[in-house]
C-alpha cells in the first residue's frame, strides 16, 4: 500500500525549513517522498531486490559503530571492505591501492606490490595481480571480520577486532605506507618468504622479501626481532607503527623522515576558469612523535603528466605505468578543460531536408522507446531521443523538435514519480536511489548507477534548454538533483548519498561494480557512459544556473579523459606492458587491463563499448587523434575487415580524427546497415556531415566558457558555443579568437586563431607543434617527421645546451595566466643506445628585442636501449631558472633540445601533436 503523496507535503516542507530535505530525511513509515512535482519510494516494489550476496541474501554495510550512519562510498577501489558480497569472505577481495595492494585476512592486512605483468586468457588480459609479501598485525590477532573505520576522497582505514587486540590500517592511492594503531598486542609482520635484512636500527627494519624493499618502523624505543618469516616488536607502551615499500634501499632515510607523520585524511578540490581545469590533491597528516608532517606521495601518469610541482627521482611500477613520488602533502594539476556542446553546430555541409526524413522516421516509429522498460536500455532510449531535439530545430523542424520534447519529459516524469510500473526506490541502509525495474546488478550489486544515470541527467538537461520551468526544483528538477547527488553527489556532508559515489578522484576515473568483489578488484567497461554523465552534470548545471554543479561536471569530464587516453587508448604506450599485444582495452581493473566486455568478445564491441553515447560530450576524444587511428586499426585487424554491426559508433569514432574518411564510409554504406540501440541515422549523418564540413575538434584550443568547442580544418578553426544565459556574452578562446554568442542560443565563427573568428589573424595560441627546420608553430595537420639529436661525445652537459636542435616562435602575443606553467611534451627515441640523456631549454623574450627574460632549463630524461618512442615532460622537473615571466609583447618563444650525456644520437619526433609546447598565456 502506497501512502498518500499529499499526506507528506507538510511533513516535506517542515522537514525543509530545518535543512533535512531529502531521502534520509524521509520517516520510517512513509512509502511516497515527494520532490517537486515528482517523487520516489523508499521501499522497494514488491518482488524487487537490494544488496544482496552473491546467494541473494540480504547484505549491510560492514562498518564500525564509528562509521555508522556515514553514506558508504560503494563502488571504489575498496568497496569489498565494506559491501560484503561473497558470505564466506567477511574481510575482502583484494584492493588496488598502488604501488601497494591489500587484502584483510583475520591475522591483519595482507600487503603486496606487484612489479611483473603477467597476460592471460589468450593474451587478452594484462595482470599485476595482487600477491602476499608480507602481512601486517599485531601478535595473536586473529579477528572474525575487517570493517571499513573511517574513509576519504582516496584513503581508507580497515579495522580488525577479536575481543582482546584491535587493529586500524590507513591505506590508500599513491601511499607508500601503510600507518597502523593497535592494541592488546605487539606489532607482527609476517613475510612470505624468509626476508633478507639490509638495515637494522632497533625500531627501524629494513628487508627486502621477493625482491621488494620494505621499511618497518615502530616506535622510539621499541626493538624489531626477526624469528625467520616473522618480525615483532613490543610498541613502548604507544600504539602506532607503520610500513612503506621502498624505490630503493638507499631510500630508507628518506622514507624514515615521515615515517610517523601518519595520513589521518585525503581530499581533492577544484576550480575551472578561462578554459583551464585545475585541481589540488591534499593529504592530511597528524604526527604521532616528532612534529614533522608533511609526507610522499606517488602520483599516477595523468596526474605527473599535468603538474608543474617538483617531483622527486622515486618511482613505482603500477598497472598504470610508471608512478612517480613527490615530497609533500600536497599536488596540483592543470589541463585545458575537456569541450562540450549541446550538439555539433548547424554546417553547410548537412542536408536539411535528407536531415528532416531521418527525424521523421524516429518520431513515426510506433514505440520511439523501443520497448524499454529498464533503467539501463530507458536510459539509451532517453539519451537517443536527446540527442535528436537541437539536430531538429537546426533542421527547422520546431514540429519535430517539440513532438521529441514531450517523448522526452513524459517518459522522464513517469520515472520520476514513485508507484508506477518504472520508478526510483531509496534504500536507506544503503543510502541509494536505485531504479526499478533494475538492469545490470544496479540493485543487488550496486553496479553501473553513474552509467544508467548518465542518460536521464542528458536527457534532463535537453529538456532544460529549451523548458526551464520544467527543470525547476519545485517542477521536476528536484528528481533530476537527486539522481545526480546518487551517482555524483558534489557534497561530502550530504547525510543521504556519499560524496562522488562511483568517481575515484585520485585514480582519475570511475568504477562500475558497487561491491568491487574481484581478485582483479574493482572495473570499468564504458568510460565513455561515465563521461556521458559528467557531459551531463555540464549541460544540467549551465541550463539551471549552477555553475558549480557545471564545473564539478568539467572537472569529472577533463579528469577522466586523460585517463581514458592513458588507461583505455594507451595513447603514448607508455602504460601497458610490452608482452601485452593490444592498442586498446575494453575494461580497466585495479590489477591492469582487458580486451574484453562483460557480454563479448566481438572486437566492434570492445572498441565500441568506450566510445558510446557519441554526443556534444564526446569531443573530447579528438585530443589523440593518433590514438584513435591505432584503436580503429587494430579493431579492423582483430575483426577481419571494417566494422558490420556498430559502424555507426565507429564511423563517428573515426570522424574525430578523419571526418572525410568516415564520411566516405557513410556514403558508401548508409543504406545497410542498422543503427546501434542508441544511435539513429538522423544523428550519425548529422554528426558525420557537420565534421566533414568543419573539421575535427581541436581541444587544444579552449574557450572560457565550458560549453564551447573548436573545430579545425586545414588552417581555418571554426569557433563553437552554446550560450544557456538569458543575455548575450563574449567567449574568449585560449588563441585569443572571441566569439559573441547571443542568450539562449548557439553561436560559431571562422578564423584562424589571435583575433575575432572570421577575421583573418596571426596564430598566436599557446600549444606549438615542434616542425622540422626549426619552427614552433600552433598549425595542426603536418605529416609526421623527426630530427636527430647530436651525440654529447661522451661529454657531460647537464645544463648547458651543446649542439642543441633549436625551435621558436616570433612574433608571439599573450597575456600571463596565473598559477599556470610551462608544459612540454616531447617524443625521443635513443634506439638502442645506452646511457643517453636528452634535455630541454626553454626561453621566453618577452618584447622581441633580443634578450631573453626568463630562461627554464628542465632535468635531463634518461631514455632506454629499446627502440621507440618515449615521453619526455616537464615532470622532469626544473634544474634551473633565471628571470621572471611576465606578458608577450612581439615576443619570441625558443625551445632548444640537446644530448645532456651520452655517446650517440637520438631522434626527436615533430610534425605531430605528441611533441608540442605549450606556454603559460592565453
């Protein structure tokens, strides 16, 4: 029996005017919450399920009565610490922490880092599988469970108890050290083989166990004892030793100077402006002797790829590539923020009235729905139906584009209010909203919320462009806020969901499985369906007016694109092992990578599967073209020949890279073939002529407004934005093109960069291609070259340039963007020389007269003896600087590239984006 939805608006209101709004505020009894016009349960429909084991029993958040009543952070790199889902395994699977990984037993926490990939199941997965060098505890602990104790953005603290000892492990991402607080019992390490002691200090220990180099640390006073595989010391009357794997046995004293400043906490923040995303990673850390309190950390590829802090000369092996070890408590990365469009704009190139036919054809069907009924496949229907509403009205089809608005909000409404056949449920023991009928395990598992989500939130912000009073909170974007605050939440205060719930913010991406109930630990499939619903967060927040709902959805989007390039494309293969024969991957897991979906092994799908939706969110896939040239050649090679059952999907995949040459294929193949469950061919050859007309994205120029994008072809860049404010604003472009885009609408223009679009203008931008001959210059589209890099003869010129190849720019404008610093991204190749060092100048003239002002002259990079190309970045850290930037009047920016040390020469990859510059001014 329902309970009366008008019996709870008084209820809802007073609960409103005392700040408990919400599911969590909801009263045990009532079955109907009301949120503006919409509503939801909060008890399941009969014959549904929740979390449940893998034996379909009822399961509860295992935590400590310390945690309880905090939103659990399901679907995380450790989520089978607290999500039980195997009922024989009541401590948990293995967790991917990195470098270390772990996995609670009833003696304590097992500890591994994993150095050598092995491949598996016919070499279509790549493991650094979790393997015991030694477990952590304390003298005859032998605890019946491991609850979750206490957790942040990207640290968690595993809790044991068997009446008589308790034990606490801080743990997490980029922690070289495990900090434990016991009691009842002396601190015990037991190893899996016989270690080998390289220091003994009385209270510090260092071994090494299966060729890995560990450090223990108990309190002054204390004295470690080594009884072959096992090692104790009594605690001096404290409570608190710790643990870190070391880069080296060299490292110990570095490592011994934080040993007792322990990570008590970790939080991320973030800020968008002028087309830069950055964001700043913070540990906290509390001493427990001493007063020191700052820490180490390992910063996974995308983040060192993106820094300008200095890094130390530590490294770690991670199934994410090399990690590399900065000496503070806390980081900051900067990226140019990833674009997003409502749709591609309106082009020449797109006929109206073919255009109008396939848009008929999708509103005529008798079920537009396709028989959905699900929150995963309701969700695809939603978001193809979405995408056809701004394609309609830039046809002239205000009929079609209105008939596609009432598909929209209809099916939207009928979700969204509670005692239907299709509604949203909250589970207060879990503090979820889970949609039924469910797909996937989004119930019993907790899987896929941010990826069935994704969907409804896009179709949402569709509505909202062209319907504002509808997404209003008191109408039904009060139903639309709580499905973000469940699978995005942007609140770590929020009583009812837990903050981010599915997106790992220092891994860089999300997770899909809720449970994380793996020996590979956590996974995700679809990046792409996780992007759609940060596209989404974009597109809601700059239709509604909350802007920090939008820049929360830019720094999701921005972040996880480059470790969808990293971790999915491998677009430098710098990340999967050599022994791993693939270019791409269909699912990411803690231990690696596989090429491979959950339903097939059809290789059109695991290309495709991180591609889908394609939408005004996906553009910012063009920023490696290169890589996407390598996925779809390696999908033809794995298939046999070009794609036959997801053309579509791959023809636009292909379009961001070579918009005529997927263009050529619909030409040639749009007559037979059938659209992919969430495409339609009104989309595909609206998205596949508007790119053949206006090129590729160009994301490396970006606009101050977060709903803008560039296109480029040959030299001419057309300019892209969506404007959702009532009145008309000025987009400025990092290359210094504006753009007047007038309220509510879409606006482009032409040009080829450094003035207003559509007035021819110098290109002034501030990412250069290195070109051979000696010329940096912001034009794309060059074929690939490389000059050779003069041998140092056996010299050391660490410092100083010594027949240094030398590229520069004159004549460069630019204003000094604060807090920003100078990037590079350069592609050497020592063959199979060994002991060969490349380094990098760069200088800014800053008024063209002659003198430079500011001179940056970066650490060399050490290439290996194997032919390839490797990456050489500002991550290397400055050696020296002199000078002082300041604005670009008519001035002249030089990079210079020389053998630091060594006896023989090395190629420098231009012509390219993997090799650019890029300066700090717009």
């Amino acid at each position: 029996m329902r309970t009366p939805r008008s019996g709870l608006v008084a209820l809802a209101a007073a609960l409103a005017a005392v700040g408990l709004t919400g599911p969590a505020a909801a009263p045990a009894s009532a079955a109907t919450v009301p949120v503006g016009a919409g509503s939801h349960s909060d008890t399941r429909p009969p014959g549904t399920t929740g979390p449940t084991t893998n034996t379909g029993t009822p399961v509860t958040p295992k935590v400590t009565p310390a945690a309880q009543g905090k939103p659990v952070p399901t679907n995380d790199w450790w989520s089978s610490l607290a999500f039980q889902r195997y009922g024989d395994n009541p401590y948990s699977t293995p967790m991917y922490g990195h470098p270390l990984t772990y996995q609670a037993t009833a003696a304590g926490l097992d500890i591994g880092y994993p150095t050598t990939p092995a491949v598996v199941g016919d070499g279509r997965q790549y493991e650094f599988a979790h393997k015991r060098d030694l477990t952590l505890g304390l003298t005859g602990l032998n605890a019946p469970d491991a609850k979750a104790d206490a957790w942040s953005d990207w640290t968690v603290t595993p809790y044991w108890s068997d009446g008589t000892r308790t034990l606490r492990a801080t743990i997490g991402h980029g922690l070289p050290f495990v900090y434990a607080k016991g009691t009842g019992g002396d601190a015990r390490v037991t190893t899996a083989s016989a270690p080998t002691v390289f220091a003994d200090r009385g209270n510090v220990l260092g071994i090494t166990v299966a060729g890995h180099h560990y450090a223990l640390f108990a309190p002054t006073g204390a004295d470690w004892t080594v009884s072959g595989s096992t090692l104790t010391a009594g605690l001096a009357g404290k409570d608190y030793f710790s643990l870190a794997v070391l880069p080296s046995t060299g490292a110990l004293d570095a490592f011994g100077k934080y040993a007792y400043s322990f990570v008590t906490g970790s939080q991320a923040s973030w800020s968008t402006s002028g087309g830069t995303v950055r964001a700043t990673y913070t540990l906290t850390t509390q001493p427990q002797e001493g007063t020191e309190t700052g820490t180490l950390q390992a910063l996974y590829r995308h983040q060192w790829l993106h820094t300008a802090d200095p890094l130390t000369a530590y490294t770690y092996v991670s199934p994410r590539g090399t990690m590399k070890v900065r000496e503070s408590r806390t980081f900051t990365t900067s990226q140019r923020a990833a674009p997003v469009l409502p749709a591609l704009p309106k082009a020449s190139g797109t006929d109206a009235a073919r255009l109008r036919g396939y848009l008929n054809e999708v509103v005529s069907a008798s079920d537009p729905f396709s028989g959905a009924t699900d929150t995963y496949w309701t969700g695809k229907a939603l978001g193809r139906l979405a995408q056809l509403v701004p394609i309609a009205e830039q046809a002239g089809d205000t009929g079609v584009r209105d008939r596609l608005l009432g598909l929209l909000k209809g099916r939207l409404q009928e979700w969204f209010t509670a005692g239907g056949a299709s509604e949203f449920s909250y589970d207060r023991t879990w503090r979820t909203l889970i949609g039924y009928p469910a797909s996937y395990g989004s119930d019993s598992e907790l899987n896929d919320h941010h990826f069935h989500y994704s969907y409804y939130v896009y179709a949402a912000a569709v509505v909202a462009q062209y319907d504002p009073a509808w997404a209003a909170d008191s109408a039904w974007g009060g139903m639309v806020k709580t499905l973000v605050r469940d699978a995005a939440n942007p609140s770590r205060t929020d009583s009812a969901f837990p903050f981010l719930r599915g997106f790992d913010v220092y891994a860089g991406h999300s997770w899909a499985s809720g449970h994380q109930g793996f020996a590979a630990g956590n996974n995700q499939e679809s990046s792409s369906e996780s992007t759609n619903l940060s596209a989404g967060l974009v597109l809601w927040g700059a239709a509604t007016g909350d802007t920090a709902l939008r820049d929360l959805g830019t720094y999701l989007l921005t972040t996880e694109s480059e470790a969808i390039s990293q971790y999915w494309f491998d677009a430098d293969q710098q990340v999967f092992p050599a022994s791993f024969g693939h270019d791409t991957v269909g699912m990411v897991w803690g231990s690696g990578g596989a090429y491979s979906t959950w339903w097939t092994a059809n290789p059109e799908e695991i290309h495709g599967i991180n591609v889908l939706p394609v939408t005004g969110g996906s553009l910012h896939l063009a920023a490696r073209k290169d890589a996407i040239r390598r996925n779809l050649a390696e999908m033809e090679r794995e298939n046999g020949g070009p794609a036959v059952e997801w053309r579509d999907v791959l023809w636009e995949f292909q379009s961001l890279a070579d918009p005529a040459t997927a263009k050529a294929k619909w030409d040639v193949g749009h007559a037979a073939y059938t659209p992919e469950q969430g495409e339609s061919k009104a989309h595909t050859y609206h998205w596949l002529t508007t790119l053949d007309t206006l090129g590729a994205p160009d994301p490396s120029v970006t606009g101050d407004l977060p709903t803008s994008a560039v296109f480029t072809k040959g030299t001419v860049r057309t300019y892209a934005a969506h404007n959702h404010g009532p009145a008309a604003r000025t987009v400025t472009f990092s290359d210094g093109a504006k753009l007047t885009v007038p309220a509510r609408s879409t606006a482009t223009g032409t040009g080829t960069g450094g003035t207003d679009p559509g007035q021819p203008g110098p290109s002034t931008g501030n990412t250069f291609q290195l070109r051979t001959g000696g010329t940096l210059t912001t034009a794309t589209g060059a074929a690939a070259g490389a000059d050779t890099i003069a041998s140092a003869s056996g010299g050391n010129h660490d410092g100083t340039p010594h027949l240094p190849l030398v590229y520069e720019a004159k004549g460069v404008n630019g204003t000094l963007q604060p807090g920003a610093a100078t990037a590079f991204r350069l592609q050497v190749d020592a063959g199979t020389g060994v002991a060969l060092g490349q380094q990098a100048r760069i200088s800014y003239d800053l008024t063209g007269d002659g003198t430079f002002d500011r001179v940056e002259t970066y650490h060399y990079f050490a290439t290996d003896p194997v032919p390839g190309w490797e990456e050489y970045t500002q991550a290397r850290g400055l050696k020296a600087v002199t000078g002082a930037l300041g604005d670009l009047r008519n001035g002249t920016v030089r990079l210079e590239v020389w053998h630091a040390i060594g006896n023989g020469t090395a190629r420098l990859q231009t012509g390219t984006d993997r090799s650019v510059l890029v300066i700090p001014y717009a």
